[in-house]
C-alpha cells in the first residue's frame, strides 16, 4: 500500500459484550455464554464465539438458543461496564493514529497514514494495536486495514477473532466482488432480495451493474454504492463535534417496532433539523444516524454527499438509507439525526452539471439554481421573455 495514500484501520472489538463479561469472570472462558435477559420472550445480545459453534447468534431468541445448546451460559447486560470498557479502549487505540472516528460502542475508525512510517512493516502497527488492547482490557480485536473506510471495514470482518486483513484496491475483484452482497456494509436486510431480483447477487454483481436498474431499489446514493463495490469511498475520518454539526435526538418510549411508525419518528427529528439549519443560514454535507436497540446495542453510521443539503427530504432519506442496515434487527428506543460538514449558505456555489443525467430538473427548477448560484437574474425561458413583449 503506498505511503501517498490514506490507510485507515477498522478495529472491531470482538462479541465484545460477551466478551466484556470474561473479563469480569474468567471461569465463562472457553464457554457458550450468551448475554441476554433469562425471561420469557428475550432475545440474544451478543454470542461467544463457542456458543456460535452451536448455531446461536445475536437477535435469535433465547428459548431456540437454549434448544440449541443444553450447557448455555446466560449472563444478564451489564450497559454500565460496557460503557466504561469502551471508554477505554476508545482512549487506547487514539495514541496510534492521527484521528479516530468511533462508530459504536466497539468499533471504530483510525487514521494511521502517518504513524504507520514509524514502523519497519506495515502491519506491525496493526499487531502492536491488537497486542496492547489485549492487555490492558483483555479484549479481542479484528482489525481492517485499507486506504479507504469502506475496504478497512470490509476487512476486518473477513478474519474473526483477532484478525488482521489488508484490502487493498488492487485486491477488490478477487477478495471483494465474490462476496454474497448479503456481506456488504451498509447493504440492509431488507435491501438484499429487491437486489437479488434484478441479479445482484454478488458485491461483484453490483461493482458491474447499471445504476439506472437499480436506482428505484438504492436510490439517490445508487452511485455511492456503485462506487463503494468497486472499493471507492471516503477516507475522511469525522471527528464529532457539536460546533460543527445540527443534530436532533430522541428516546423512544415505549421502544418502536412498527417501520411505518419509525419513520415518522425520524422524520419528525429531521423536521427539527431543517428548521435549526435554515435558521443558522447553515448547509452540510455529511448526515449522520444514530440508534440503540431494545437490547442495548448502539451503532452510529453516516454518508458524506458531493453537494451540501438542507432540506428535510435530503436529509430524511439519506438517514432512512442509514438506517436500512439495521431494519429486522428489533426494537428501537433511541433515535439521532444529525448534519456535519457544515458552512454557511453563502459560502456555498451549488455546481451544476447541465448534463447530468441522472436526475431530470424541471426547467423552473434549473434556471432558478442557475440565477441563486450567479446571484443574478439573467437566466429566463424563451417563453416568458417572448410573453414580455421583449425581442430574444
């Protein structure tokens, strides 16, 4: 991987809530433990790698897991030694790179493009970050190694537990396009069959496909997605920061089931966030999407566009996309929408592209972008200047 581009690691903390109750009791070594509420009609937060052997995973219930394995270990969630451990491990891996972008409570990003010279190979870092979380938290770790965010998460799930995997570009039709596109980030489950119907069954299948017969399904991030296939994405890590950003959150109670009803919940957050934005005179670029789940599992996700938004629409079904990863994984009780990357109206030149194909403007539509964006008024149809009475 040369030392002109990005490399961004991935590390994922592994069955990290499980893993976090070995360490308060290290006899459930080597054990099936689950961490979930021994009650009727609970389902699995997380699953050791020894019960995983026996079929169980997170989201099944707990009756079917115990069906599957008679010597199940079951320990209750621990929300506030989660946090703590995180924390932690959080501050840790921060002294190894330039920039960390946390994603959820164990994972995260790290640039490294610069520390990563210091060391004689490559991947030195990489088993020297592994190494010292072990043995400060006694946590296993995967790690992605990539010179985008994309291909760094991609590879840190190819190799668990304790992996380390490179993606390289180079290496994207061989490692990547043979993957069922079931294994794609940010691929949600209920995306998976509509994309399967029109023949995208592999990420290789997608990488190829035309984005004009996909586009009802991906919608306005079609190319995005494209794009990320053929393992182009960003490598821009987004360091939180409430100055630079207008977010809105919510906690559900009780927590939410229904999609239909979530989505108003969303929406009505992102109501919320249009109005902040137009009443600052602010426009960003990047939305972000937070949720926790009824069982306690949090993730954080967002997209970077290449045009700065406002609008409730935009912003609405950029987080609806976000969320798709997550539709099918149960209820929701914590809900936050936000938009980064910000600057302010005036400073912004909407580009636009006459010939862009992808999207039809109206012709009012057009010549009104074209008059805000020259911050003139000399753009007119023929047919109005002809109604004026004025020669063309």
């Amino acid at each position: 991987m040369s030392h002109h581009a990005k490399v961004i690691f991935h590390i994922d903390i592994n069955a990290f809530f499980a893993s976090a109750h070995l360490i308060l009791d290290p006899s459930l070594q080597g054990k099936p433990v689950v961490v979930a509420r021994d009650a009727t009609g609970s389902v699995i937060t997380t699953a050791s790698y020894e019960a995983r052997e026996y079929g169980i995973n997170s989201a099944m219930p707990l009756s079917r897991a115990k069906q599957l394995c008679k010597d199940l270990v079951i320990v209750e969630m621990d929300f506030g030694w989660y946090q703590e451990l995180s924390e932690q491990f959080m501050e840790i891996v921060s002294t190894f790179g330039s920039s960390i972008q946390p994603m959820s409570i164990d994972e995260c990003y790290l640039d490294v493009t610069e520390s990563i010279k210091r060391y004689k190979r490559p991947l030195d870092l990489a088993v020297t970050i592994q190494k010292t979380v072990h043995e400060k938290l006694k946590l296993p770790v995967s790690i992605g190694v990539g010179p985008n965010k994309f291909l760094a998460k991609m590879a840190s799930d190819m190799k668990k537990p304790m992996g380390i995997t490179v993606l390289r570009k180079r290496e994207v039709d061989t490692m990547l396009w043979p993957l069922p596109i079931e294994d794609m980030y940010g691929i949600g489950k209920k995306t998976v069959p509509k994309l399967k119907a029109q023949g995208i069954v592999t990420i290789g299948d997608l990488a190829h496909a035309n984005p004009d017969s996909i586009r009802n399904i991906l919608g306005i991030n079609t190319e995005n997605y494209i794009d990320r296939a053929n393992g182009n994405a960003s490598s821009q890590i987004e360091e939180s920061s409430v100055a630079k950003s207008v977010g809105q959150s919510k906690t559900l109670i009780p927590a939410i089931h229904d999609f239909d009803e979530l989505k108003t919940a969303i929406l009505h957050e992102v109501v919320q966030v249009e109005r902040r934005l137009k009443k600052t005179g602010m426009v960003g670029k990047t939305v972000q999407f937070s949720l926790r789940l009824e069982n306690y599992k949090t993730a954080s996700r967002s997209v970077t566009l290449d045009r700065y938004i406002d609008s409730k629409n935009d912003i609405f079904e950029n987080a609806l996309m976000l969320y798709d990863e997550f539709e099918g994984e149960g209820a929701v009780t914590f809900i936050s929408v936000a938009l980064s990357n910000l600057l302010p109206r005036e400073d912004v030149v909407s580009q636009i592209n006459l010939f862009d194909v992808t999207r039809n403007l109206k012709t009012d539509e057009l010549i009104g972008k074209l008059n805000n964006a020259l911050k003139t008024d000399v753009f007119k149809k023929a047919s109005d200047v002809r109604a004026s009475g004025k020669k063309l």
